[in-house]
C-alpha cells in the first residue's frame, strides 16, 4: 500500500452531499490533512451531508478513533476549526479484523 495520501472531493450542492475518499496511510498526524479537507468542504454549503470514505486506506487505529470523535461529536477538532461550525460527518471505514500483531499473540 502507499503511504501517500490521496484525497477525491465529490459534491453535489443540489442534494446537499459531499463525499470525501481518501486512500494511503492515514496517521494520527495526516488526519489532519483530511480535517482540513473536510472543513473546506463543509464551508460550501449548510447542511452538508458529508461521507468521508477510508475504506480504500490504511488508517491507524488511534486516528479511526479521532474520525469517529468528530462523527459523534459533529464538530471538527477546535485546532481545526474554531468557530465549531456544525459538520454532520459520517465516517465509512472497513470492517477491521485482528491486526497482525494481535493475530501473533493469539496463535502464540
């Protein structure tokens, strides 16, 4: 897989939708690449309906937990955004089995 990341925006401001696709390796630190996207996007329009779709990367476990906040929360980190605008974010990431080195503790 390659660790770089890429980022698709896709909008329809006539449903009021946007999907954001990212793919390569997402870490606690390029998330943060993908927060500003997903800000700016929000910026368009109110009431978007944001997906941001990872289910094409490799995202860190630590930052699939800093997604599924700001999904939960509906706000993006306040570094990020510090007006706190409302983003109605939905996070489609794949279906995790055991990692690696989990899998290793199990059969040891």
């Amino acid at each position: 897989m390659n660790s770089k990341l890429n980022i698709v925006v896709r909008i329809d401001l006539d449903h009021k939708t946007a999907l954001v696709i990212a793919k390569g390796h997402i870490t606690v630190h390029s998330v943060n690449a993908l927060y500003v996207v997903v800000k700016r996007a929000n910026s368009l329009r109110d009431g978007l309906d944001l997906k941001l779709d990872v289910t094409h990367a490799w995202v860190d476990d630590e930052a699939l937990e800093m997604l599924h906040t700001a999904s939960d929360t509906q706000h993006l980190p306040a570094r990020i955004d510090p007006q706190q605008a409302p983003c109605t974010i939905s996070v489609l990431a794949p279906r995790r089995t055991q990692t690696p080195a989990r899998r290793d503790l199990v059969a040891a």
